[in-house]
C-alpha cells in the first residue's frame, strides 16, 4: 500500500494500491492506463495556483499543476496520455455555508474537471459533493477505485 498524504502524490504499476485518507473538501484524482496497468492518485486541496500567488510553495496542493505532474509521472513510467481515465471523489462541502465562494469542495470538483478536460482525459467515475469525509482506495491491478466513508455503504468503481 502506498498512502498519498494532501497535497500530494504518487504512480504506481501493478500490483500495488494506492489509498489517500480524509478527502473532505480536497479531490482524490484517480488517473489509470489499463494497457500498462500504472494507476496515478493526486491528493489536491485547491483549485488553481494562480490564486495563491507568491504563497504558491507546494504545487501539487492545487488542481491545475497537481494533475499536470501527476500525468507528467504516468508519462515517464510509461503511460500514454490518451489511454488515460480519471476516477475523482471528494469534493465535499464541509461546513454549512451560502456562499459559493467558501464552497471549496464544489470550486476544486469544477476544477478538476476543467483541467481534465484541457487534457482529454475521460472521467469515467465520480464520488464528489455532499457534505462527509471519504477514504479512496485505488487498485492498479484492475483500476478500481473504492470510496469509504464512515457514514455510508462502500462503493467500488
């Protein structure tokens, strides 16, 4: 088992696991090449770097250069950019709020999404939004990435 802490992460090839831990407003990003079977996990807290400026020291906390280098990683060991799928949970609102800009978790799954996108990367499976904490698994053998939450059934997808 390889853990991924926040704002941080990691490629591995089969047969290894990946798992990150307290996925509340942060994404867990599962990236996979099924060909090669090498799984990628990000754990990001923020949506763009640009937003934070100068104060932009550990860039695989945000959206935007966290997925990037997370491809970059896949890339070297040799994925193919367009064999790869995304698989995101998180993205929770934690805390009850009626601004949209204090929604950190429904900012980051936009982001996501959107940087996805500007790569091509299809997410084929998504355990976003609501209001709890999540646990990923994410299995290089078949990529399956498996959601837990304390509150909730397991989900495997």
């Amino acid at each position: 088992m390889v853990n991924i802490g926040i704002a941080d992460l990691n490629v591995v090839k089969s047969p290894e696991v990946l798992a990150t831990y307290a996925l509340g407003s942060c994404i867990g990003i599962c990236l996979y090449d099924a060909e090669l079977k090498i799984a990628g996990l990000a754990h990001i807290m923020l949506p763009w770097s640009k937003d934070a400026g100068a104060a932009a020291d550990n860039m695989r906390r945000y959206a935007d250069t966290g997925i990037t280098e997370l491809i970059q990683k896949m890339v070297a060991m040799g994925a193919k950019k367009y064999r790869l799928t995304a698989k995101i949970a998180g993205g929770a609102q934690m805390f009850s709020t009626n601004s949209a800009v204090f929604n950190i978790g429904e900012r980051n799954i936009e982001a996501v999404k959107k940087v996805l996108g500007t790569y091509n990367i299809p997410i084929i499976a998504e355990e976003t939004g609501l209001n709890f904490g999540r646990t990923v698994f994410f299995y290089s053998e078949d990529g399956i990435m498996e959601v837990k939450a304390a509150t909730r059934p397991t989900k495997r997808v």
